[in-house]
C-alpha cells in the first residue's frame, strides 16, 4: 500500500505541474519509476520497497526478539518454528508463493504506471471540475497549508484514504462471487510465509486499482478543491514517506507468517495486528469475514467486522476439505479463476457490469476533459497568484 502511496503522490505532482498531456504524463512519471524502487534488481536494496532485504530480515528480527521476551517455554516455541517451516506442506506452499512472487516483479512496475496516470487524471478532474463549477461562489480554497504541514497533512490524508480504499475492496472481495474467484487465490493458502502477501491474482489488483481511484482519486480531488496543499518536489515527497514506509513495512511481513504477534486489546482498535489478520485467513466460522483492515483497524470497528483474539487461537487455513485435495499449480491459479469469473458473467448480472462500464467510461472522460479544462479555466492561475503572494508576505 506505501507503493500505492508514492505512486499516487509521484503521479498528481507530475499532473498539477501543468503536465496534462497523457503522453507527456506518461515519460514524466516513467522517469519517476526508473530512479525508483519499482524496477529490477534495485527493488530487493531500496529501503523504500516492501521487497527490500532489509524488511524482510526486520519481521526475522521482530519474530526472534518476541520469542525471546515473551516465550513461556522457549525450547517448545523454537521445536514448533521448525517443524513448521521445513514441514513438506510449507515447502510446495512456499514453492507456490515464489512463483507469484517473482511473477509480481514483471507485472507490477505497468500496473503501478498506469495506476499512477488514472489516478493522476481522476484527482485533477475532480479538483478542476469543482474548482471551475464554484468559482463564481468561492474563489479560492477555503484553507490553506503552508509549506511545512501542508505536506505532512496530504501524505498522512493520502495514507488514510488508500488503507480505506484497501478496506473497501477487501470487504467486497469477500461479499461478491467474482471478485471472490480471484481473491480466492490469495485464501487458497494452507501455510502462511511472508510471501504468501505476493499471492494475488493479477486482475485482483487491477481491479482493486480502479476501486483506489474512485475512492482515493475521487475523494483527494474534492478535498483539494477547498484545500490548498502546497506543492513538492518528488526528493521531499520521498523522504517524508520513509517514516511512514518504515511504520508499515515492520511488520507487514509478518502478518502472513505463522509467528503469533498480538497488540494487545487497546491498541488492536486502531491497527490491524499479524494476529488479527492470521484470524482473517482462517475460515472457521466465528472467524469467516473479519478484520478486513490492512493497517488500521478503526474500519473494521465502523463497520462492525472487528474481531480481537483473547489468546492465541487455533486457525484454519485454506479453503474447504474437498479443495484442498485438488491440486492448485500457478498455472491453475491465473486461469482457473478467470474462467470462473467469465461463467458469472455469462449469465445475466447486471450491476457488477454496470458498475465496471461506469468506471471506465468515467476514466476515459478524465483523459478527454483534461484539456478543456486547461485550456478553458483560468482559476488555477489566479489561486497559484494569491499563494505566491501569501508565501511572500
């Protein structure tokens, strides 16, 4: 999700620089993505990319250094890690998940391109929409931030929006057939390793792109539209991240792994702990759709999906007893799904269609708008002038 972050961010800098041009859009934020973490082999040396060494060997050093505080029978605790990472069942699980996760290396940096380019255009539509329509009402933004916190406030606005969004996609992934069928393979997995986070069904994550822009994209734009953020250079962008990336990438590794971490009642209401989303993966049923959070687990709190353990809980992972018989090989998990998906839709289902078609007819009218409304708004000019002006005063 902190890729989606820099991504976004990297993307809507490059938009409201007056790059409006969907190609120059494009070789703007493809130079980004070169001097990035997002392309082989820099991505396993960037601290700034969940694939680095370095966050990896931080969940090895978080897990051992928990064991060693809080075991009660430390020879038993070690017996049981070691029986369960070189048991066979975790080394063809872990055969599985190297294969996605070196499948993720090729397909990640375009989705995240074009990811960035959708994004950048729904936001800045939607800022420009409304900045053009109440112009004649409202001028200029009712607030402005100065160049110190304006920035902290848009990456931590922009962080809360995208774990939302993550929510939010989750949650429906979990409610509708189809979009089970391809989240179904991350489910699938009957031994969990830090891998086993890159075991994602490709249409799966583009699909939860387009939901990030309707709900990230759409939403940032209409804040925008009352709210000045000041602008930013991608260095300073990148170097207010790392806090943020650090904060997440501690211990997101483990929270696919078979090492136990709870947060403790108080603070499992507010972030989603390894514990907590261990319970998510198991399907017994006072488990079944719970704790649906990425980071923060307020959402699952709001919408009452919630579930805190007491103590460690004996978990049930993978799908059904008669599944887990059948064997899933990696070519199996990218087309089995899609030919599921593609039975679904031969029938009459309306509303997930709609919802699709929608969707992209709203992104292509960003593409074709963005230049009506350089050419035909002068607003943008008129606040970049009062800002100045502010920032010199």
């Amino acid at each position: 999700m902190a890729a989606m972050v820099v991504t976004a961010t990297m993307a809507v800098t490059a938009a409201e620089a007056e790059v409006t041009d969907a190609t120059s859009v494009f070789l703007s934020f493809l130079d980004w993505i070169k001097s990035s973490a997002l392309i082989l082999p820099t991505r396993f040396l960037s601290e700034s990319d969940s694939l680095s060494w370095r966050w990896f060997f931080s969940a090895f050093l978080i897990a051992s250094l928990s064991t060693l505080l809080f075991s009660k029978n430390l020879k038993r605790s070690l017996r049981r890690l070691k029986a369960h990472l070189f048991s066979k069942r975790a080394k063809g699980e872990l055969a599985l998940d190297l294969k996605f996760f070196a499948f993720k290396f090729f397909y990640d940096p375009i989705e995240m391109i074009f990811y960035g380019i959708f994004f950048a255009h729904a936001t800045v539509w939607v800022e420009r929409s409304l900045r053009y329509l109440m112009y004649p009402l409202l001028p200029q933004p009712l607030i402005f931030f100065d160049p110190v916190f304006g920035p902290i406030a848009y990456i931590i606005l922009l962080f809360l929006l995208n774990d939302f969004a993550f929510f939010i996609f989750h949650y429906l992934s979990h409610k509708y057939a189809s979009l089970w069928d391809l989240h179904a393979v991350h489910h699938r997995a009957r031994h969990l390793n830090p891998l086993t986070k890159y075991r994602v069904h490709p249409l799966s994550m583009v699909i939860s792109f387009f939901v990030s822009i309707a709900v990230v994209g759409v939403t940032l734009g209409i804040v925008k539209s009352f709210v000045y953020f000041p602008r930013y250079s991608a260095n300073d962008t990148t170097r207010m991240l790392q806090n943020i990336i650090l904060f997440s990438f501690a211990w997101s590794h483990l929270r696919h792994s078979a090492y136990w971490i709870s947060f403790g009642k108080f603070l499992s209401y507010i972030l989603i702990s390894p514990a907590m989303h261990q319970i998510h993966h198991s399907r017994k049923p006072e488990h079944l759709n719970k704790n649906f959070g990425s980071v923060f687990a307020v959402w699952d709190y709001i919408f009452g999906t919630l579930y805190i353990p007491v103590k460690k809980e004996k978990l049930w992972l993978g799908e059904s007893a008669l599944v887990q018989k059948e064997p899933w090989t990696f070519t199996k998990e990218m087309l089995e799904p899609l030919r599921s998906v593609k039975r679904r839709w031969m029938r009459k289902v309306p509303y997930p269609r709609l919802a699709f078609a929608v969707t992209i007819l709203f992104l292509m009218a960003s593409l074709l708008s963005m230049r009506y409304f350089d050419h035909n708004m002068g607003t943008e000019s008129r606040v970049s002038t009062r800002v100045s002006n502010a920032d010199t005063d």
